[in-house]
C-alpha cells in the first residue's frame, strides 16, 4: 500500500527518496501495535497526499523560473515556437472540422441522416 501511496510523487522524487521513506515508514510500522497501525495509516495518507502535492509544485515552480529565464535569454525562438505550436493546433482543429462534415456531424455533434 505504500508504494502506492510512494506513486503521488514524481518519478525523479520517488527514485531518489522513495527507498529512505519505505525504510522510515517500515521502521515505524513496526514499532507500533496491531491496533496503532490504523492509526499510523490514517496519519500517513493525507501527509503524503499533501506533501506530493507541495513536491508538484516546487517542481512546476522550478519548471516555470526555467522557461522564463530561457524566453529572456532567447525571445525570438520562444515566439517563433509558440507560432509553430499555434498552426499545428490550428491545423488539427481544421482536420477535425474537416473530418466532421465528411462523416456528416453537424454543430451540435448529431449525425446527420
């Protein structure tokens, strides 16, 4: 149930951590009695929900500080990638459309008789 619970975190996270924290956890289910260890679950469960949570924000913080520094480094390259990342969407929207009317889906996605 643990390493369930170890599948919150981020994989980079778990495979530098996940061994120490199923150590520590073991150490303290066994120290604790039959009738303690549903207490330890209920105390370890929404901790490690929230801390995986904390840990998924630090690294989409850190993802963020990343980006931004590379779009002050090179603007022109982050604009050109973000048009080419706009004409691809706007490509599949327009196949989708496409593919819609062959097939016969009017606007309100009901197939037309």
């Amino acid at each position: 149930m643990y390493g369930l619970l170890l599948h919150l975190y981020p994989a980079s996270f778990r495979n530098e951590y996940g061994g120490e924290m199923r150590a520590v956890f073991e150490r303290r289910r066994q120290a604790t009695s039959a009738a303690g260890a549903i207490g330890l679950w209920l105390e370890t469960i929404p901790e490690m929900i929230g801390n995986a949570l904390l840990v998924h924000f630090e690294l989409l913080r850190q993802d963020l500080s990343y980006t931004g520094r590379m779009v002050r480094r090179s603007p022109g390259f982050a604009i050109t990638a973000a048009i080419i990342v706009a004409i691809c969407a706007l490509a599949g929207l327009a196949l989708f459309d496409l593919l819609a009317l062959r097939y016969g889906v009017d606007s309100r996605d009901r197939w037309r008789r």
